[in-house]
C-alpha cells in the first residue's frame, strides 16, 4: 500500500490530525507564530468589540481556527494522538458526519467556556485541546462502562468528574507559565462529548 493510498482509506480523525500537524509545522518552520495566532487564535477580547486585528479572520470562525494553531511540538503532538486514537474509535460509533459535528461543536462550546471565565483576555487561546476534549468525552461514554452496575446520568457524572480533576491537577502544574492551560475550555469540551455522544450514535443509525 503506497502513501497515496494509506492516507485515501484513513479515517477522517486521521486525515484532521495530519492537516493540523502539517499547519502547525508551516507555522512553526516559517516562523509565523506572531502572526498567526493574530490572524486565527481565539481571543476573547474581540468579541466586545475593544480589539480589532486588521487582516484577521472574524471573530466568530476563530473557535474553530484556533484548533489548528499550536504553542510547540508537544502540544501539537498531544492533541493529536489523542485525537487519533479516540477519534479512530468515536468516528466508528458515530461516523464521519457525526464526528465532524461533534469536533466543530467541541471547539465553540470550549472557546464559549473560555469565554466566560476570560472575556476581558487580550491574549490568544489556540489549540484543539477543547475540541480534541470532546472526541475524547465521547470515546469514555461510549466505549466505558459503568460500575457497580450503575449507567446513566451517574456514569456520566462520574466520568465528567474524573476529567475535571485530571484538568484540575494539570492547571495547577501549568501554574504561572507564560502561556497557561486553558483548563476551562477543556472541561467545557469534554462535557459537549459526554453530551452529544449517544444523540449522534443515534443520529449514524437512524436507518438502521
């Protein structure tokens, strides 16, 4: 099987990892990180209308291109074998158009956490970690199971829990970095994945 062809029958969530490993190191060769994360990061500040960036994409697309924009090769390199590896599965669940809705709705519903905590930043969020969060909620709602036999609301509570305290301890080592974890928009993420997870699988096999 030739390069050609491998990458024709990956999935999608392999073909998205690639593309933004490939942005990212455009960016990162080039040195355009400057201008980059002025032209697509999500910065909260423009939304009220106090920051404008001549020549930057609206406003309003940057949840999404902000999850192509990436700090340095660990934090592109994370997100992305995340991504490929509960996206492979997710995306067997839920197909390629569920996971593109539920990518595209984890990457606003985490910019909009964010947001809320941080509507006065002037600096650039960037990254896929809240949308990756998603991919990553769904894969635990659909591929863990519940213990002591109990399932529902209580499983999902659990497993949003355990998300928000891992997200927690890594805030707390980012503590006073430079370019800090947007450790909200994580959380935000996740809790669309655990949301939106059974709706899509429905959604995939409603033919069915």
């Amino acid at each position: 099987m030739d390069l050609r062809t491998a990458i024709e029958e990956s999935t999608f969530s392999t073909k998205l990892a690639l593309i933004t490993a490939l942005a990212w190191a455009i960016v990162a060769v080039f040195n355009l990180q400057y201008w980059a994360y002025g032209f697509g990061g999500f910065i909260p500040l423009r939304f009220s209308g106090e920051l404008e960036i001549p020549g930057a994409l609206p406003a309003i697309l940057t949840p999404l291109s902000a999850t192509f924009l990436h700090a340095d090769f660990m934090h592109v390199g994370f997100n992305m074998l995340l991504l490929w590896f509960c996206g492979k599965g997710v995306e067997r669940a839920i197909g390629i158009r569920g996971i593109v809705v539920l990518y595209i709705v984890g990457a606003y519903v985490s910019a909009g956490g964010h947001y809320l905590f941080n509507a006065d930043e002037a600096g650039p969020m960037i990254g896929a970690s809240g949308a990756v969060s998603a991919i990553v909620g769904a894969y635990a709602l659909l591929y863990s199971r519940p213990r002591n036999g109990r399932g529902g609301w209580v499983h999902v509570a659990q497993l949003a829990g355990a998300w928000i305290l891992i997200q927690l301890l890594i805030g707390l080592s980012s503590w006073g970095s430079p370019m800090p974890i947007a450790i909200v928009a994580h959380i935000f993420g996740f809790v669309a994945g655990l949301a939106l997870a059974r709706p899509l699988l429905l959604w995939n096999y409603r033919d069915a």
